[in-house]
C-alpha cells in the first residue's frame, strides 16, 4: 500500500475582506457564549501623516471596514495610536495630520451605527508623542464622535522614564510628571475621554543599549520596552517603578474619569507556552483590578461575586475545555475573567469605573 503525506497549506497573504467580516462573525459568537462585550476595535494605526496620498486613501478605505467589523463585534469604538512610521514617510505638518483624522471621523461618523474614535499617543511615535500632543489634536479635529485615549505607560514613560538609562529614570522625571498631570487636570475636557489604558513597566537590570538582549536597532527602545516589560498596576515586587498610582489619581480623582478602564499588558511572559500561563495572568489582573479598586476607592459595575482564585480556576478550565481551539492568552484574560471580586461596593467617587480587560459587564455596550 503507497505511503500518503498530509500537507498543511498555510497562505502567507493578507486576509480577505470577507474573511475578516467572519472572523468578527466568529469571535461575536464566542463572546456571547461567554457573556462578554467587545469594548474596542484596536490598533488602526499608521494612518495621519502619510506622505503617500495612494497609501492614504486606501487606509480610509480600509476604516470603513473597520467600522463594519466594529458593528459586527457589538462596539461603537475604534483606537487610532499615534503614527510611528519613520519621519521619510511622514509628514509633521499639524495641518495635514488634523484634516487626516478628520476624514476619519467623517468616515466612522457615516457608519450605521455611527462609530467613535479614539485617538492614543504612544511614546515613541513619529511626531505624536505626549498626551499634550494628542490632545492638542483632538481639539482641532473637533468632532464629536473624536477623543482621547490616555494610556498610563505612555504617559509615564515619556516624561518619568527611559529605559535606555541606567536606573531607568530620566534627570528630572519627577518634577516633570508632577506637571505633566497637574496639566492634564487642568487642560483636558473628561468628556472628550474615551478610553484609559492601564499599565506599569519593570524596571530592567541593565538599560535597553547596544548588547542588550532586546534592543533592536531598528525599533524605539521604549517601543521594545513596552512590547516586553509592561506590569499590571501595583506589581513593584516585579520591578514595576512607573509612577501609574499618580497618574490614576489625576484620572480618575483629578478629572473624575467615569468610563472604560483597560489593563493593557505586553510582557514576555505571556509568549510562553506552558499550560499555566493563562491562569497565572487572569490571577494576577484580578488581584491589580482589586488593589486599585481599593485604592481609589472606585464603584463598579460588576458585583462582587468571584474571588481572586475563581478567575484563575475559571480560566484553567476554559483552557481544558476549549475543544481543540487555541485562543491567545491575551484574549483568554479578557474573556473569561468577566465576574471578577470588586468588594469595594460602598465607596463613593465620582469615577464610575468599567473594567475591560477581566471585569466587564455581561450586557453589551452596543446600542441597536
């Protein structure tokens, strides 16, 4: 009998445009099995600033799908992060960047349902790269449908940080952030806030130079920072150093910040693959969602009924179960630790605060 062979074929080319409308098809139906909200579409990214008109034409293009893709996920929410293609392809006049993203809220504003977007300015982006900066340029899209996202570790690790320096800190840093937020409770309208991003960075044992293991020198070094050190909120027993707790407290005390928090977590641990990775880091989420809950006093809308380890056991057991579908650990944490403990139920501040990464409501955002 002639020996067979089984080939595997695995296109190398981008998914299709349907592809991808049954791929959001696809994870909406696992969410709902899970009882669990898609709060935002993310990253839409390289888009403000192309020189190449073709280049920017088809992003637009490829926006309108995002928006399909947004409603077919239940969300009104789409994340644009500042643009970090090097300075050749990019232009910094303000002008052309603002009209950009202009044209993208025209495009998300003529989707049915109507979408938002949010705009985040990552540390490391070409000329975007402080919230000052981003905030500046939603003021002048000046589109009702066009805010801000503030992520913590961009935050910090642009005006505190540098990971390039031995003992990480910048000369200054300090007193640099304490404006930096003193500012940001001063100039930043909460209503223009869309989204808050959550996450600290560890402290590394030799600065991110030539000879480090992880510098790239074709890539930001807090890029790669960020792409392999980031913490959840009050882990300094894991090196985090980042002064995120004065950041929340201009945030959500300051401006009184009263919407979707979410814990956005790279770190190299999360690429291993032993089986117990995904109930390490839902544990850990949890455990940092706690902390900072009692830490500012924050009132949420999950009621207090699973404890720390339920989520860790809770995402075990989905893992054994999941019938052969191998779901990314990052969407593992996201998804099945949905009805996390947030005992702090009788505090009181003006921040009314939704988890996204492990603590979302059952119910979906999404009107129809």
């Amino acid at each position: 009998m002639p020996s067979t062979t089984a080939v595997m074929v695995v296109s190398t080319s981008a998914p299709t445009d349907s592809q991808l409308v049954r791929a959001a098809a696809l994870v909406r139906g696992m969410c709902e099995r899970r009882k669990l909200s898609v709060l935002c579409l993310q990253p839409f990214r390289h888009f403000e600033g192309l020189i190449n008109k073709t280049a920017r034409a088809d992003r637009l293009s490829e926006l309108r799908l995002w928006c399909r893709l947004a409603t077919i996920l239940r969300t009104d929410l789409i994340l644009i992060p500042s643009n970090f293609l090097p300075e050749i392809q990019l232009t910094g006049d303000l002008d052309v960047i603002v009209q950009d993203l202009r044209d993208a809220a025209a495009v998300a504003a003529a989707a049915k349902p109507p979408v938002r977007l949010c705009y985040e300015a990552l540390a490391w982006g070409t000329h975007i790269d402080t919230w000052q900066a981003s905030w500046d340029v939603v003021q002048r899209v000046d589109r009702p449908n066009f805010g801000l996202c503030l992520d913590t570790f961009n935050i910090a690790s642009r005006v505190y940080a540098d990971p390039a320096l031995l003992g990480g800190l910048q000369v200054g840093g300090r007193k640099a952030m304490e404006a930096s937020l003193k500012e940001l409770v001063e100039v930043v309208d909460v209503e223009r806030v869309f989204l808050v991003q959550v996450a600290d960075g560890a402290r590394l044992a030799a600065p991110m130079q030539p000879g480090h293991p992880l510098y790239d020198v074709d890539m930001p070094t807090r890029m790669a920072w960020s792409r392999n050190h980031r913490l959840f909120y009050g882990e300094e027993s894991r090196s985090g150093y980042l002064p995120i707790a004065d950041v929340l407290k201009a945030i959500f005390g300051g401006l009184g910040y009263p919407g979707w928090v979410s814990f956005e977590l790279f770190n190299r641990r999360m690429s291993d693959t032993d089986a117990g990775v995904p109930a390490e880091m839902a544990q850990r989420g949890a455990e940092s969602w706690a902390k900072m809950v009692r830490d500012f006093q924050l009132v949420t809308e999950t009621s207090a009924s699973t404890s720390v380890k339920d989520v860790a056991k809770k995402a075990a057991s989905v893992i054994k179960g999941a019938n052969g579908v191998k779901e990314s650990k990052e969407r593992i944490l996201k998804s099945e630790a949905d009805s996390c403990s947030t005992s702090e139920t009788d505090a009181r501040q003006k921040s009314w605060v939704r988890w996204l990464s492990a603590c979302g409501p059952s119910k979906p955002t999404y009107e129809d």
